[in-house]
C-alpha cells in the first residue's frame, strides 16, 4: 500500500516536470503565433499581451496578396524535389557500398567527411560556377545543389541501415527469381522503411531551413521563405508580424510532415544509434 | 542423368582458398549432405551452387547445363536457409508464394499450390498469420514450403535445424527426409551434424579444409572409412584411437599395443597388411565393437583386454565405459548394467572382424 502511494508520488512528480520543461519549450513558438496575429500596438505594448484582444488575419492576407506566399511553395518545390532526388540516388549508393563493398572500407567515411565542409567555403566558388552555367536563380541550381549536399548524409545513413538487414533476406529473394533490381523494392526498401523515412524528414528539413545557399544563389524567381523573411527586418524597421506570419507559414509544413511520420522518426533514432 | 555435376571448383575469399578443386557428380533424385566441421567450405560449395557466389575456376552443370555465368534465379534452384529468411512485414500466405509471384504465376495456381505445400507442412492454419507470430519449427516449416511450392530442379538447404532444440530437430529431420521421398527431387544439405548427415543422407560427402575427403552411402563411410579423419568424424561416441605396431604372431598378424597386449588380427585380415611387420600403425576401435567377455563365447575374431574402468556414463540402454587402453583413453558402449561403479576391473571382448588399422604417415586408412 505505501509502496503504491509512492509510486503515485513519484509519477506525478515525473508528470509535472515533463509538462513543465514541454510548457517551456512551447512558449517560443506559441508566442511566435501570437504576434502574427497582434496589430502592432499589441505586439510591442507593455506588460505584454498573452493573447490579442482580437485575431488579425491580416498580415496573412498582406503576404497572399503581395505573392509574398508563393516563397513558401518554392520552398517546398526544392526542398521536396531535392530531399527526392537525394533519397533515391543515396539509397543506390548506400546500397552499392554497404552490399558490394564499393570504394573498399574508407569510401564511406570519406563520403560523410563531405559532409563536415563547412557550407560558407564553398559557396562563392560555387556562385562562380553557377554564374557560368546559368544556374543562378533557377530551381534547378538550388535543387541540384542541395540534392548534392545531402548525399553524403543520405548514403551514410542507410548504409547503416542496410547493414541491418539480414543479408539472407535479400539472397532468398534472388534464388527465388528475382533481380537485384526487383529484389531492392520487395526486400531492402521495406525492411528500411523506417530508416528511409527518418533520413528522408531530416534531409526534407535541412533543405527546408537551409538560408545560406538559398541567400547567395536566387534573386527574384525562386527565392525561399527563409530569404523572404529576412525582407523584412529593414534599415529603418522591422515588420514583425510580417516576419511571425512568414514564420508562421515555414514552420507548419514542417508540423504536419512529422506530425505524419512521428512513429517512424522515433525508430530511426533509435535504429541509427544501434549501427552508422 | 545428373542433376548437377561440379568440376575441378575452386573459390576463394581474398587470400582464403576456401574450396580447393571439388569434382562433384549427383543423381537425379538423391538426398545428398555436405558434412564437415566449420570452415571446411560445405557452405561455400552450395552458396557457389546457388550462384550467390561466384567460382574463381571449374564449371557448376545444373540439369546439363553449365551454370557458372547463370543468375541465381535463373539456375531452377530453390533454397532454405539457416536463419528461415522469412519476411518479416509479409504474412505466411505471401512468404510462400514470393517466389511464386516473381515467375508471374496465375493467382489461382498461386493459390493452389500454397495451399497444398502448407497442408503438407501442417502449416494450413498459419496462412494469415506473421512470422513474428509463429514458433522457430513452425518458423522453418514455412521456410521450406516458400522452397516446395517452387518445383525447381534442384533444393538447397544450408543448416536448416540448426537454430531448432534437439527435440524440434529429430522431428524436421524425419519430416524433411519424408519430404524427399514425398517428391523425388534432388536436394544437397549442408549440416556440421554428423548424425543428420548419417540419418538422412543418401549419399555423404564429407568436407575437409575445402576438399572432397570421402564421399558415399552413409553406412560406407562408417564402416569403411578411407582416412582416419572420417573414421573420426562420423560416430558418437568417435571412434578410439590407439597407437601400436604390427608384429608377426603364431600364425596370424598381431596389434601390439605400447602396455604390451598383443591382439590377434582374423585371419582374413592379414592379406592386405603383408609386408607391413614392424610398422607403426594407428588402431581404431569403435566403441560398440567392444563388450563384456562372456565365458565361453568362442565367436572368431574376439580378442579379450582386460580393462580398468576410469569413468562410468549410463545412458538408458547403454552405459560408456571409460578406461585406459595402451597410452589413450578409450570408451567402450557397454549394455546398461556391465560395469556399475569405477575401479572395477572387467574383460573387454574386441571384436577385431571390425578395427581399422591407419597408417600414422599418411592417415589413410590400410586395413
């Protein structure tokens, strides 16, 4: 009985804390809804105001009107594109280095050292070269670029994950009359299926929030929110609820893409942190 | 006509010359079992069969046709592996017609013929259930119906009962044995087992270090074993060993032993060792070709040793007798109640119609 009520003690303990530190971690973002939908006088009134007197839509219609939106849907095009592209090329080559050893045993750690570069070394060269092929501002320069970015991480992480599979698995599957090619969509894909959807959410949201790249090589056509919002912090002032209702629109894709495949990111962790 | 016929094959791994020169012909029908320790290249030689690896010289014929190029799925193999290789996100039904399904076969055979393997495995009732749901026997069942449903020319199994308790695995090997007899097909399984060698093979063929060391009908190999490697491997208890030397007796050929017993070879026996007086040789004695001497048995060939028994093991209807014999320890199968505690000393009869004489050079068996 008393070992019951401590237990009790001890979960409610637990329960008040977790909501405590959840609480604390929402604040941020809640408070980024708030202010996209405050007037300006509420945003900056003192003592600050928990919750508008009334919901302004407004800077929402400001950006749909101004085409300012559309920032959004060309983050989406090259961040979805690419993180595509990305996942089906790096699987073949994770595939390829994980089953017939292509590149010996040091290919794949030279292929996440790539990773490592630091983004801001490579980026005027890369400017250069992309002024020369006519890629500047175009979806295809940002999409190549950020496909090609995220190989490395890409093969790196279902090569582990291919190495997991029982390799038995993928030899009945020959023997019984399939090719390699066939045997890669009944076996390998869906014993990964996990680990294939946790890399493909990160390598969605690096792309996503990636800024630097996306900074130096658009102009006007296909500029990504993440430039978009930085419009808006201007010499004189910055337009706040601009910047919330921008915000606003950058983080709720990536709220429903996880909020979809939860189950699967929380395996990939602990899938990933058994074998890399 | 065979089924499958190997020539002069070799494979290695990097600097491990794992098979080294097999010639291997089969017939059409036949249980063959590649029996050897680890790492003497048993599965090696089916994993070259199969073509999931590839042979770095000699030619593989399946059905009169050479192989060596063939992808696995085109060399009309099927195979059951160690570990089942099951699918884990399919459910039994799928499983077995996976392969099936990868030859484009109409639903409705599909159908019939999954139905029919499953109902020969007792597996009928599993159909819709998920491997992770099913125990390790019921695990390997499915695993051989996803091979029988296949009709290939040529079954594979690679340590199928390895991963089964021992009571699982007496089972299956009946079953698997029926199985054959059920579909006449040729099959090759590869076990470290020498009791599943011996109790399903038609014909063993016994590896070593990633050669052929002896092959044949499993009552062969045990009774005439061509090198004392053989004589030692199959059996259990293994065959004794005893280091002596052949002197001329009264009439006949005697082993003489290192404690000074001689034992008198049959006469029948002593053709084949002419000219071999003096000479070191090894003695083997199969433990259950030793018994209690009885009074009075005047059976030819028996020769009486008096032994002291070290080690007592009963098991049921036999009791292993340990004692020493020469400089080695040897063990006799003895009915359950001929010796009862250690110490005592009883007169072993040794039946020599049925020793095997090694020559210690060599290791081949001469007589």
């Amino acid at each position: 009985m008393k070992a019951a009520h401590r237990n009790r003690l001890k979960l409610a303990v637990r329960l008040a804390a977790a909501t405590l530190i959840t609480l604390l971690f929402l604040f941020p973002i809640y408070w980024l809804f708030m202010i996209s939908f405050k007037t300006p006088d509420e945003i900056f009134s003192y003592p600050p105001k928990w919750w508008p007197a009334q919901l302004q839509f407004s800077s929402y219609a400001v950006l749909f009107r101004d085409g300012d939106a559309t920032t959004v849907l060309n983050s989406l095009i090259v961040a979805g594109t690419s993180t595509v592209l990305a996942m089906f090329i790096g699987t073949l080559c994770a595939y390829s280095i994980a089953r017939f050893r292509t590149g010996g045993d040091n290919l794949a750690n030279w292929i996440i050292s790539q990773r490592m570069v630091p983004p801001i070394a490579v980026v005027f060269p890369i400017f250069l070269l992309y002024v020369w092929l006519g890629l500047v501002d175009t979806f295809p320069g940002l999409i190549l670029l950020y496909t090609a970015f995220n190989l490395p991480y890409v093969i790196w992480m279902m090569r582990g994950y291919i190495l997991d599979i029982p390799i038995a698995l993928e030899e009945a599957a020959l023997v019984d009359g399939y090719t390699r090619w066939q045997m890669l969509w009944k076996v390998v894909f869906p014993m990964s299926r996990a680990g294939l959807f946790a890399t493909a959410i990160f390598t969605f949201v690096f792309a996503w929030n990636e800024f630097l790249f996306a900074l130096v090589l658009t102009r006007t056509e296909v500029t990504t929110y993440t430039v978009q919002v930085t419009h808006y912090f201007g010499g004189q002032s910055n337009f706040w609820s601009k910047i919330s209702a921008m915000s606003v629109l950058g983080t709720l894709p990536i709220f429903i893409i996880v909020g979809f495949m939860q189950r699967y990111l929380v395996r990939g962790f602990s899938l990933g942190a058994v074998k890399g | 006509m065979s089924d499958l016929k190997i020539t002069a094959l070799h494979k290695y791994y990097g600097e491990v010359h794992a098979v080294k020169g097999v010639d291997l012909e089969i017939p059409a029908g036949e249980f063959t079992v590649l029996v050897g320790q680890s790492g003497c290249g048993k599965s090696t030689l089916l994993r070259t069969i199969a073509g999931l690896e590839t042979a770095d010289a000699g030619t593989i014929e399946i059905g009169g046709e050479v192989v060596n190029d063939h992808a696995p799925r085109d060399r009309d193999i099927a195979m059951v592996f160690q570990n089942y290789a099951l699918y884990p996100y399919m459910k039994v039904y799928e499983n077995i017609a996976f392969g099936l399904r990868a030859r484009r076969t109409p639903r409705a055979e599909i159908d019939a013929k999954v139905r029919k393997a499953a109902q020969m495995l007792a597996i009928d009732h599993l159909l819709e259930r998920y491997p992770r749901q099913l125990s390790g026997g019921q695990l390997q069942r499915v695993a051989i119906g996803r091979a029988v449903v296949r009709n290939a020319r040529l079954y594979l199994f690679d340590e199928p009962l390895s991963n089964l308790d021992a009571q699982l695995r007496d089972e299956m090997r009946g079953e698997i044995k029926r199985l054959h007899q059920d579909l006449g097909k040729t099959m090759i399984y590869v076990t470290h087992d020498q009791i599943e060698a011996m109790t399903m093979a038609d014909r063993i063929v016994l590896l070593r270090e990633g050669r052929i060391e002896q092959q044949g009908a499993p009552l062969d190999l045990y009774e005439r074993p061509a090198t004392r490697y053989v004589a030692g491997f199959l059996g259990s208890p293994t065959m004794n060993f005893i280091d002596a030397s052949l002197e001329r007796g009264n009439d006949a050929l005697n082993v003489r032993l290192c404690d000074g017993t001689s034992l008198a070879l049959p006469m029948a026996r002593t053709a084949k060792l002419a000219g071999r007086e003096g000479q070191r040789v090894v003695l083997g004695v199969r433990p259950e070709h030793m018994s209690r001497a009885l009074a009075g048995d005047t059976r030819s060939g028996l020769v009486r040793y008096e032994a002291r028994i070290d080690l007592v093991q009963p098991t049921g209807a036999r009791t292993y007798a340990t004692f020493r014999m020469g400089d080695t320890e040897a063990v006799a199968e003895l009915l359950a109640h001929d010796v009862s505690q250690p110490g005592e000393r009883i007169g072993l009869a040794i039946d020599m119609n049925r020793v095997i004489l090694i020559d210690p050079g060599s290791d081949a068996v001469i007589g």
